[in-house]
C-alpha cells in the first residue's frame, strides 16, 4: 500500500462518525493533521451559539487567542465586537470560527508575528470547519479575508470586489464576504482606518439584514 504522506492528511481522519459538536470540540483538541500542533500552544475552535443564525469565519487564531484558547478575543475580536455592535448584531446570535485551528507564527525578537497558513493548512483543517457548519446550521456565513474566502469560495474569489453582497454557494441560505477585521488594525493612518472601518460595519449591515430576512421566512 501506498504510504500517504504527511502533507494528505486531513482532519477528518480524527472526526468520530455522529459525534456532537462538544464532541467534535473535544477531538479537534488532539488534531495532529498539520504540523501546525507543534507551533500552537492548543487548537483553537469556534465558539459561540449551538445554533446561531450567523458564522463568522477568520483566518487562524492569533498570539492572544492563542493563550486563551478561544477565536477573535484579542485585537482582531476587538474590532469584530465594535463592527457587530454598530451593525446591530447580538454575539448571541453569532458563532465565530476560523478557517485554521491553529496559530502559525514565528519569532521575531520576543513577540511572535503571524504567519499566513498555506493551502495544505487550510486543506487539511477543513473538515473541522465543515463539520461546525453541518452541525450549528447557520442562516448566514460570513467569510472575513482572503484566506477563508480562497478556502470557501474558490481560489479566484476577490474580497475587495466582491464584498459585501449576497453571494450564490450552497455552505448556507446566505454567504457574504468581507475583509478581516485586522486588516482594519493595519490600515496606514487614521482616516483611511475609519473609512474601512465604515466599509465593514455597512458590509456587516447586509448580514443583519439577511439575518432579519430569513426569521420573517421562516416565521
Ligand atoms: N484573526 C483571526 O482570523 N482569527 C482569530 O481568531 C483572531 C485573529
Ligand atoms: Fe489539525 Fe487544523 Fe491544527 Fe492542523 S491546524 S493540526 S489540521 S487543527
């Protein structure tokens, strides 16, 4: 038999058949699919409503989610709370994820500085992310950055084209992309940040309203 090589595996391999999402929380703690088990310090999964209207999917975990365990809790989280609240969005409506469960970083004195997963990474920690989908079943996904949206939605998907819109894909009755809420951080002074910061509460928006949409359907 064919030996299959380290960069095949996927996490699926680690996903007990029929388990629950706590079950599936706890097994994705001893998740060795990528060698990225090795940089972090514990995988870091979603959290949030068992069965939230809306997903919000990050990249990977940072050095602060990292530590705690737990996605979108340091300055990215920061923006996401301040973005959601100006948007009219309840975190306990929201379930938020990334598409890696992992921190991948490397040294640089004595921080340690983010490093982008590769396309093996994110192939091989999907199952993960299909499997919340599957069993949180939200109304609304919400890709943020170019790293879950080339995952999710294909390798050619722009963000900054197409942002902010009803997008066609079976993941959920509703899928919209935006950037990352670092992206935000990382804009060169403070008028261009405010303008951006503007662009995803108002992107935010469409999903409070796609959101509203779908609890009148369903009522
Ligand atoms: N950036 C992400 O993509 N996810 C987090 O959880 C934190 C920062
Ligand atoms: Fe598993 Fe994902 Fe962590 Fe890789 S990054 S070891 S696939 S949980």
């Amino acid at each position: 038999m064919k030996r299959q090589s380290k960069s095949q595996r996927t996490a699926a391999e680690f996903i007990p058949p029929g388990a629950s999402l706590d079950e599936v929380r706890r097994a994705a703690a001893g998740c060795k699919a990528c060698d990225l088990w090795k940089l972090g310090t514990q995988t870091v999964f979603g959290e949030g409503a068992r069965h939230a209207k809306v997903m919000f999917i990050g990249e990977q975990p940072g050095d602060k989610e990292d530590l705690a365990g737990k996605p979108f809790v340091g300055p990215a989280g920061a923006v996401l709370d301040k973005a959601l609240a100006a948007a009219g969005i309840s975190r306990e409506d929201i379930y938020v994820t990334n598409a890696v469960k992992h921190f991948k970083w490397e040294p640089r004195g004595k921080r340690r500085i983010h490093k982008k997963p590769n396309a093996l990474e994110v192939a091989a920690c999907r199952p993960w992310l299909d499997r919340e989908i599957e069993l949180t079943q939200p109304e609304v996904v919400v890709v943020m950055g170019a790293t879950a949206a080339q995952a999710l939605l294909g390798r050619q998907f722009k963000v900054t084209q197409q942002r902010g819109r009803l997008l066609d894909s079976n993941l959920a009755p509703h899928v919209i992309a935006t950037v990352h809420p670092s992206s935000i951080l990382r804009a060169p002074d403070d008028e261009t940040r405010h303008a951006e910061m503007a662009s995803f509460i108002d992107d935010l928006r469409v999903v409070a309203r796609a959101m509203k949409q779908r609890t009148r359907r369903a009522a």
